[in-house]
C-alpha cells in the first residue's frame, strides 16, 4: 500500500534523471514522517532479507527550523532517499542530517538488515549542497561511504607515496632490522668525537677534571658523591681536592708530570686524593690493593712514583713490603700521626692548608694523548702492567654512561674497586660527563644491594658478569621488583644470568659493552640483544677498524698463510679480535716496559707496514654483526671478575723447597663464571706435597682470585715443541676425579686448606653446594 502511494508520487527532476548523486541535508521538523516509497535503486541483499527503511527530511542550506508546509513551500527541507550504512545511521545521524524524528525498520515481522539501511522518498528538483551520495556505475547501487567521510579527498599521487613509504618500512624491517639504532648510535659517537676535536683545534683541551670544576662553580650544592649516608656535594669534593694539592705543592716537591702511586680503597678520600694530585698535573697510578708483597714491588718499580699515597686500612699491606721499598719513594699514609719511620701523614697536614685552588696552568693539558693515569691490568702473561692511559682514553670512558643513555638526573650506584678502570672512568667520570650524582659504597655486598639501590633511588647500576650471579644466587624477597634501577652497564654477563637478572629485577636494560684498559678498541650493545657485547656495521668499521683472525690454540698463535699473511675467519666462526693502530686509535703501551708493548702489537696481517693491537680474546661475529665474547688467550684466564696472570701465580709456588714446577691455568667450573685456577705440580725428587705450606703460600703472597682452587700432582710436565708448558690437554681434562688418575686437591675455604678432591667432594661443587 505504502509502496503503491510511494509509486504514484509526481517525478521530480531528479527522479527524472534516474539514478544520480541526491545530497544528504540536516533532518527535517519535529513530527514530520515520509511514507516510505519503493526503492529507487535494487537492493543488493540476497532475497528473503529486509530492507530497513531511513524515513527522514533534508534542509537545503540556510534553511532554518520551520513545519513542513512551510519547508517544502520555500523550498528549505526535502525528503531523501538513498542507501545508508547502518554504521553512519548510529552514529553521524545528527551530525549528517539524519534528525529526529528518524525512524530504522521494516515491515511488520521482518528482521532487521545488519548491513544498512533503505532511505526512500521523492527527491527534490535542486540539488543540496550538503554531503552527496554517489551512485555505483557497476552494481546501480547508491552509496554514501564518500558522504560519510569527515575527510576531503586527496590527491591520487597520495596513497601512492603512502604505499611506497610503507614498502620501504617493511623492507627495513626485514633486511635491516636494527639500522635505526645503528645509525643514532654511530651518530652520538662521531658528534662527541666531532666535539672533542673541534676543543683541540681551537687549541682549547678540555678535560674530564676541567668539567668537574666547571661543575662545581655552576651547582656547588648538587651531591656529587654519596658515601656510607654522607652527602658530599661538588664544591665539597673540589674544596677538600684543593687542601690535598696544596699539601703536595708545600710539602710534596712535585713538579708536572711526575708520578704518584695510590694505595687506597672505595673511600670518598681515593676521590680527593686523586684529583687533588691531578691538579698538580700529576700521573695517579692506581694500584690494586689485593695485590701482595713482590708482585705490588713489580708494580711500583714499573710506574716508578715519587710518592705513595695509602689508605688507613692497608697500613698492614705497607708494612710487608717498606723494607724492601725503594729509598727515593716518599711514603704518605692517610692518618693524623705515624709509628713508622720515615712516613709522612697527610690528614693532619690538610687540616693546616687553605681550600684555595691552586694555579690552572699546573693541570692544563697540552696535548690529548699525554699521559694522566696508569691503570694496571695482567694483560695477557707476566706480572701486572701499567697501563698508561692518556686524557683522550679519559674523554672515551667518561662518555660511555651517556652513550647508552644516562643523563644528569642519574643516580649512580659503584661498588666495583676503584682502581679498576670500569669504577674509576666509566663510573666516576661517567658521572662527571653527566653532571650526575654517584653512590659509592666501600665493598660489594649482594645481600645489601638492592637495599642500597632503594634507600639512595639508584637509577643506573656498575656490574661485571659475577656481581650479576651473586645477585641472582641471593634467596627470593618480597618486591625485588621494587626499585628505579633503568640500567646497568657492565661486561661479563652469561646468557642465563641475563635472563634471570630481568625476569627476577624487572625492566632493567643492560647495557653490556667490551673494552680492553690498554686498548683502542671498544664495543656497545646498544641493541640489548642477549648475550652480545656489541655490534659492528661497515661505518663503525669505517672508523674504528677491526677483524677476527684465525688462531692457532696448539701453537698459541695467529695463523699466517703461504705468503705469510693473516686470514680472517668467517662469519659464526673464533677469531682473536685484533684492531688498527693508527693516529685516530692510537695504543699507548705500558709504562717502563717496551718489550710487553712489543708484544702486544702485531705488525704485517694483511699488508705490508700495517701495525694492529692484539686484544688477546677471541670473538665471534655472527650473521647479523653482532659480536660475542668466546674466550681468552695466552697465559691468563679470568675469575671473580679480575684478570688472572698465571706465570704470577707459578712464580709463587715454585718458591715453595718441594716444587720443581707449577703449571697454572684455568678450568670452566658450571654455573661459574670465568675460570677457576688450577696448578699442576711436578715434585722435586724425594720430597712430598706439604699442603698446609702450599695453603699458606698462596694465600699470602696471592690476592684472593689468583689462588688456585685445584692442585694436581703428575710425574711430567708436557712441553710444545717451542719449549712452552703444555696447556691445551690439561684444560679439556679439567678436573674430574673420576677421568683423571692423578692426584687432586681443592682449596676449602672453609676449612683454610687443602683437601683432597674426591667423587663426593666434585658432586658437591658441581651442584653448588661447596662456595668457590
């Protein structure tokens, strides 16, 4: 009936027309209900479905709110008709036009359409200048999709740059996952380099001292250092440096550029005691205060110091070795009066001078590569070395912390030794780069760690590949998760222990690097990828060359070929990291001694006249450049975090009436990081093994670390055919009792000696139950 009224209606223009683009208006009046009239397009549902009906009115524009008689004798408001989406009925309604009253159905019974909705009416001569509705030249079908839209049309070229915009994306993606942050990272580290040599040929060297007293004169009261709860704020730190230098310069007879050994441990004094004497233009050897008796003499005739400066708690260490210490070393200990002859104190004496600085001109530096530090380090055989590390290798290690993305609102948690170049460069002049504060604690204690990181708000965390274990071997606590640790920067760390560490710490991004004190070459995972120290792409390379030669571990050398030249390995495969030395990476050596500088180069490797740095560790590359740590080489291994020389540890034992000879080297222990010390022992003729003497040996003429854990007595010592001892068999041959048939001892702690090493007793070291 309704269709048949709708039918009989007078044809307007626009009907005439046929299937056209009729303009969706504002509603019409309040009461104001169209019959609804046959669809003026086919429907395109399947038969047996309903075609809702949208009964509404249109206004022109400029219409206003008038009945209908009036609207449609002026001409302001018309009916519609049209197909509509449901979607834009629900919910443009109002915005589009589609005003109350508006009525959404069918005939009695039918079911609702859930695709649209049928608009039908008579549609007036004029065209509305609202939205419009266009018509579909392949269905018939009138469509209101473009009508809807709250968007104006763009250019066609549009979507085409879109399109390619996004291939280019998903081809990144895909074929360079990581070049984003390749390119920020290579990008932060040529612009600080770009910095640096912008200072130098303005003839202006800025040095990470010259930042610290810019700091201290910009935010005096901003905590600088914070140790054991006591606040020390910059300008307290450059004041009680100020009265250590004019101490020196009174009383010390230092001229520029004479050497100072330093004796102390993490205390806020090693602070001021180093940077008072780098003011004076001073070279600071760090030494390393579990070093004992002839291998702290090496050291200390190796730097050859005008003045040794030792810390109250290690007045015992300076007891063992001032017989033997050389005359012209002046002896300064960090206490108000003495009871050894000939020492000087140094607290009383700072308590006596002013706090003014002393002249500028006294720590300017004129060039970047002069010497400012020796930093010791076991290097790759011998006795410790002194690593001379000049304002340059300073600059480089200060700016690691803001590489990954430290800034000045940091706060910084040490507790790794300061005389280590990790806690000393990285950690305080980390801080120093940053303008940040730094949390400085006396010793490592994983029970007060997290405690530590909680009371003082820690955001960045110093870590070597063992602190993390002892963290993670730590018993499970309520709120581990608890604190405002971001990051933490360090090397060293296994694969398992990193994703124990963040699923048992939370959201902490480590921040693994490697870097060699003595070298001139260094990696950052900038990535966070699992287990990698870094990554390399052919612009690094570019400016930091490098490669991975093949190595020869029976032989304990590089391979060369047929012409004598070195090989690269492939991608995925060992090679021993060696690295370019040239004006931009230079490598500075070791003080007093040319031969192991020497050593530590190697010269013709692809062509003749080249010169590279042999790292001594062996890497590996994989596919995508990242690179991995896979061991170290020569006659050192790495326990506790620190460098184990083992021809200082032979030294030791054969000292000993009953040893003929001492074969050190390091075996892998599970669930350990590093290597643990082990020594075969050949027996002098007709003597025993004393194993009380050999305890007390070792325990007092060795740090702690270097103790070998096992002893293995043999009848021979196998020889290469260099006449060097033979370690290769004995490492894969480890310690087993139950595989090897001599004799075999451990180093129990507990006990303070020596037993001997059974089935049981390797059990329970290998299930964790004996503490190495």
């Amino acid at each position: 009936m309704q269709a048949a009224q709708g039918a009989a209606a007078p044809a307007s223009p626009a009907a005439q027309r046929g299937p056209g683009s009729p303009e969706l208006g504002a509603g019409g009046p309040e009461g104001a209900v169209l019959s609804p009239a046959q669809p003026c397009l086919p429907s395109p549902h399947p038969a047996g479905r309903a075609v809702p009906q949208v009964r509404g009115w249109s206004r022109r524009a400029g219409g206003g709110e008038r009945g209908r008689a009036g609207a449609e004798a002026g001409g302001l408001w018309q009916p519609v008709a049209g197909r509509v989406p449901r979607a834009a009925v629900a919910r443009w309604g109002c915005c589009w036009g589609l005003q109350a009253p508006l009525s959404v159905g069918g005939e009695s019974g039918e079911s609702l359409d859930p695709f649209g909705v049928s608009c039908q009416a008579p549609l007036p001569a004029r065209r509305l200048p609202a939205c419009r509705l266009r018509a579909s030249s392949r269905c018939g079908e009138m469509r209101v999709w473009d009508s809807l839209s709250p968007f104006p049309m763009l250019p066609s070229w549009v979507p085409g740059i879109a399109a390619g915009i996004a291939s280019l994306h998903l081809i990144q993606k895909l074929l360079f996952p990581y070049f984003w942050a390749d390119l920020r990272y290579l990008l932060k580290v040529l612009l600080y380099g770009l910095k640096v040599e912008i200072y130098r040929l303005r003839g202006k060297i800025v040095t990470v001292l010259d930042k610290f007293v810019k700091l201290a004169e910009e935010h005096p009261h901003k905590p600088f250092l914070i140790y054991e709860g006591k606040v020390h704020t910059y300008r307290d730190v450059d004041r009680r440096s100020n009265r250590v230098a004019q101490v020196f310069l009174h009383h010390g007879a230092l001229k520029k550029g004479d050497t100072v050994a330093l004796l102390m441990g993490n205390e806020p004094d090693f602070i001021h005691v180093w940077f008072g004497l780098a003011k004076l233009g001073c070279v600071v050897a760090f030494l390393n205060f579990n070093v004992r008796s002839r291998s702290l003499l090496h050291c200390l005739s190796s730097c050859e110091p005008k003045i040794l400066v030792v810390a109250a708690d290690l007045l015992g260490t300076l007891e063992e070795i001032l017989p033997n210490l050389q005359k012209d070393i002046s002896v300064w200990i960090m206490t108000k009066d003495s009871t050894f002859p000939s020492v000087h104190t140094l607290l009383d004496k700072m308590e006596a001078v002013s706090e003014d600085p002393v002249p500028v001109n006294r720590r300017s530096a004129n060039n970047l590569k002069s010497s400012v530090l020796y930093i010791f380090t076991s290097g790759t055989t011998g006795l410790p070395k002194a690593a001379v590390i000049s304002h340059m290798q300073v600059l480089k290690g200060a700016a690691g912390l803001w590489a990954f993305g430290a800034t000045a609102e940091d706060i910084i948690y040490i507790t790794l030794p300061l005389y280590h170049s990790a806690a000393s460069l990285l950690g305080i002049g980390g801080c120093i780069e940053l303008g940040a504060t730094c949390v400085l604690r006396k010793k490592f204690s994983a029970s007060q760690f997290w405690n530590d990181c909680k009371k003082y708000n820690v955001t960045v965390i110093q870590y070597i590949g063992e602190l993390c274990r002892y963290l993670c071997s730590q018993p499970v606590k309520d709120g581990e998760k608890n604190h405002k640790v971001r990051l933490a920067v360090g090397n060293g760390v296994r694969n398992d222990v990193w994703r124990e560490f963040l699923d048992r710490f939370g959201a902490v991004k480590i921040c693994e690097f490697y870097g060699a004190t003595e070298g001139n070459i260094c990696f950052m995972n900038h990535t966070g990828k699992i287990g990698s120290v870094g990554r390399t792409n052919f612009f690094y390379k570019l400016f930091f060359p490098f490669d991975l030669i093949k190595y020869d571990f029976q032989k304990d050398e590089p391979i060369r070929n047929k012409h004598g030249w070195c090989e690269k390995v492939k991608k995925g495969e060992a090679g021993l990291l060696i690295s370019k030395v040239n004006a931009k990476n230079p490598f500075f050596g070791y003080a007093g001694n040319k031969r192991h500088t020497e050593k530590k180069l190697l010269s013709e490797v692809f062509k003749k006249g080249d010169l590279y740095f042999n790292t001594g560790d062996l890497m590996v590359q994989d596919h995508e450049n990242f690179l991995y740590f896979w061991d170290r080489i020569g006659d050192t291994f790495r326990w506790k975090g620190e460098n184990v020389a083992t021809t200082e540890v032979s030294d030791v034992i054969v000292m000993l009436d009953f040893i003929q000879e001492a074969n050190v080297y390091g075996v892998s222990v599970p669930d350990h990081e590093g290597k643990a010390g082990m020594a075969s022992l050949i027996l002098k003729q007709n003597k025993s093994l004393d194993l009380e003497q050999m305890y007390k040996q070792v325990v007092t003429y060795l740090p702690s670390y270097a103790c070998p854990l096992f002893l293995r007595v043999r009848e021979t010592m196998e020889m290469t055919g260099t006449f060097k001892q033979q370690k290769f068999r004995l490492v894969d041959e480890g310690f087993n009792p139950s595989t090897v048939t001599d004799p075999l001892y451990f180093l129990d702690n507990s006990k303070q000696a020596y037993v001997l090493l059974t089935k049981e007793v390797h059990e329970r070291i290998l299930s964790g139950q004996m503490k190495l």
